[in-house]
C-alpha cells in the first residue's frame, strides 16, 4: 500500500493496527524535490491474548446512553498480561513442607540446600518441621538448619518478613500457606509431590532452573481470589448482683456481647447441619436482602479456585479462576429446583440461622476452624482484596486445563468409532 502511494506520503510517521496479529510501526521519509532513498523502520510487537471480554458501548440506539459515573471505573489489567517481577531481588524464602510424610524428607533437605548453598537465600521453615526426628538426626544436614530461620503458627507473624513461598506437597499444602497470610500474600510457587495436585503445576524434577527462574522474574502469575469471611458471634452471659452480705445473684436475665473473628479463605466457607438429623435451616441474604433460605445438608460458597473442589462434588460447575464471581452451591438441598448458582465476586453475602431452625449448624473455612453457629449469629463473606498470587508452569489457561485433564480426567471417556460409509447404509 505504502508503494503504490508513494505520493501521498511526507515524512510521515504511520501507525497500523492489527486486532489479532502484531503491532506494526513505519516511519517514511519522502521528499518529492530532492532524490532522496525512501526509509522504511518496521517494528513488529506481537499481541498477547486477552482474557477479558471486549468493552461494551455505551450508546444504545439513536438516543439511549449510559450515565457515566467517574467514580465507579474501575481499570484492571488483563489477566493474561500478569507476570512476576521484583522491585529489589528476593532475599528470603518460605519453604512449606508436608508434615508426617517421609517422601517429602529428601526433596525438602535437596531444596532446602539449594536455597541456603547456592541461592543464599534466608530460609523459614515451621519449628514443628525441624523437630521431626528423620530431620534432627540428621546430622548431615544439622549444619543447614542453624542456618534457618523458624516460626510457629498463629503465634508468630512473618508476614513482612518473607519475600516468596515454596509448596512441597499437594492441594492441601497450599490452603495452608494460604491461611498463614491473612492479608498480603508473597507469590506462591507449588511443587506437586502431594495425592491430588490441582493447584501445585510444577514438577520437581527440574526445580532448580523453575526455582532460578522465579528469581529472576518474568513468571505468568494467576491471581487467586479468596473470600473475606467475617463470623459475628453473640455471648451471652447471665447478669449477676451481689447482695448485702456479698454473696452473688443471678437473676435469669441474659446480656449478650459481640465476638468478631475474620478470616482469608481460599477455596470455601461450608455451612453444614454437623451431628444434627435435622435439615439445616439457614437464611441468605445478598446485600441485605433475603434471597433464599436454604434447607438441606448445608451450603458452600467458593470461590473458582474452589469450584473445583468440594463445591464440583456437590454438582456446581467449574469456574476459571480469572473469573470475578462467587459461587453458591446448596449440599443436598430438598428442592429439586435449587441449582448452584455464580454471583458477582464485588456482593455481600451474610448467612444466618432461621428463627424456625430446629438445630445449630457449624462452618468451617477450608476445611478449618469449624465451629459452631447459633441464632443470632452471623456470617459475612466477600470478595477480598488479598488474593494469593500463584506462579504458573506455562499460563493461566493452559495450567487450568492441565490440571482438569491430569486430576479430575475430566470429559474423558472411550471414543465413538469413525462410521465409514458402507456402515451409513444399515
């Protein structure tokens, strides 16, 4: 085109788009007085793929249009486009192992040595890891563990003190490392040496070149979203006087009080009937207003990490996990019409007991803290704005894909035999 039009051109710089194969940017100096040569500069940038969905106009017809409202745009970059990098170079390094699995014994010393020999990396590990007799008798590698660094459990925070996370085991390892942040979360990068696997893509084999390569930055990340969970429970105490000879009434009158807990969940919240033989009789409510009341074994709400967990046993669909929803899915529900449902990920959802529920429930937080849930208290789940950031093997597509194919066989099934066209006549 640029040849044929030759005439038209004066130092003009062009910019072509195209929509689905590259970028390309010609400058051309032309000058019809004088004979000079005719530069061309290509530069040719290929297009990534997009995960989100084309802008929607915002004219509707020859006069209907949306009210704009500044205030609520909302810019988030394209899931396909997230990748890992560093503002400083990493300096430290959780190691998460599976606890009472001798497997993992030789894989997390090799690790380990590599991190603290080779990487120079501060190396934590949970006190509980180290003090597995196979690991403290080892004396080859005691010199090792004074160099680590140890924390406990819901007593120590490390939360601004380790710059990424290493997963050694399955699904569960994860979830784990997942709870011990309950707000910002270092990137997670998940070596499958567990039972199941669906969120660990790497293979051990290679974690050297995977591991420098982490470090280095550049890695595809998916952002797994989790659910803030807010349990409001009543306390109720007796009201107590004392009289003139000091000694302490109660009169029978009741005082509540207010106990709040909050946590980060990243696969479900499960609200079941526990030991009762009776139905469980719960009400939801979506941004204040009562939706449904459930009546059944239980709910889950999850979210599309955790769709594909229990709320896919329980006959939900799966949700990608770039997808921004949360999904309701009722435990054998006595209704033939109460489907799972995907709600937008930004509602507010608040579960509680029906004033006519003959027994309790209890709840628990991927698989968890359960604990039991009485009248008067509540529940409170959203979306959270501290999701786990989970370093990719190749993509978020092809990573989710994988593990449907590798983990739960999914649509796998013998194929129908090629009919030829002798067999189309009978």
């Amino acid at each position: 085109y640029l040849m044929r039009n030759l005439h038209v051109f004066r130092n003009v710089g062009i910019l072509a788009t195209s929509r689905h194969r590259c970028t390309t940017l010609a400058i051309l100096q032309l000058s019809l007085q004088c004979p000079n040569p005719i530069v061309f500069v290509i530069l040719s940038f290929r297009r990534n793929q997009s995960l989100h969905g084309p802008s929607p106009v915002t004219t509707f017809g020859p006069k209907a249009c949306m009210l704009q409202n500044p205030h609520a745009v909302m810019h988030i970059q394209d899931p396909a486009s997230q990748r890992l990098t560093w503002n400083k170079p990493p300096k430290s390094v959780l190691v998460i192992k599976k606890i009472r699995d001798a497997s993992l014994l030789e894989p997390f010393k090799e690790l380990c040595m590599f991190l603290t020999e080779v990487k120079n990396l501060i190396v934590y590990v949970e006190k509980k890891v180290l003090e597995d007799p196979a690991i403290s008798g080892d004396e080859n590698f005691g010199a090792i563990t004074k160099k680590f660094c140890t924390f406990r459990e819901d007593l120590d925070d490390i939360s601004n003190r380790v710059d990424f996370i290493i997963c050694l085991g399955g699904d569960g390892t994860l979830l784990y490392a997942s709870s011990l942040f309950q707000e910002s979360v270092p990137p997670v990068m998940a070596f499958h040496l567990g039972s199941l696997g669906f969120l660990t893509p790497f293979k051990f084999d290679t974690y050297q070149s995977q591991v420098t390569q982490i470090i280095e930055g550049n890695a595809a990340i998916v952002l797994r979203s989790r659910l803030r969970v807010r349990v409001l429970k009543e306390n109720w105490e007796k009201k107590a006087r004392v009289d003139e000879k000091g000694i302490i009434l109660t009169n029978g009158d009741n005082e509540s009080s207010r106990k709040a807990m909050q946590y980060q969940v990243l696969n479900e919240v499960v609200v079941d009937r526990g030991p009762s033989s009776y139905l469980s009789n719960v009400d939801l409510f979506l941004d204040g207003h009562l939706i449904t009341t459930v009546q059944g074994d239980g709910v889950i709400v999850s979210t599309p990490t955790g769709s594909t967990a229990y709320a896919v046993a329980a006959g939900a669909s799966m949700i990608h996990p770039n997808v921004p929803a949360i999904m309701i899915t009722p435990i054998c529900p006595h209704s033939l019409s109460f489907r799972p449902i995907v709600v937008p990920a930004g509602v507010e959802l608040k579960i509680m007991l029906s004033r006519d529920a003959r027994n309790t429930a209890w709840v628990s937080f991927d698989g968890r803290k359960r604990q039991e849930i009485c009248h008067g208290d509540s529940i409170t789940i959203t979306t959270s704005c501290f999701p786990v950031p989970s370093i990719c093997f190749r993509d978020p597509v092809n990573d989710w894909f994988e593990s449907l194919a590798q983990c739960l066989h999914w649509n796998v099934r013998k194929k129908q035999n090629y009919l030829s066209s002798e067999d189309e006549e009978f």
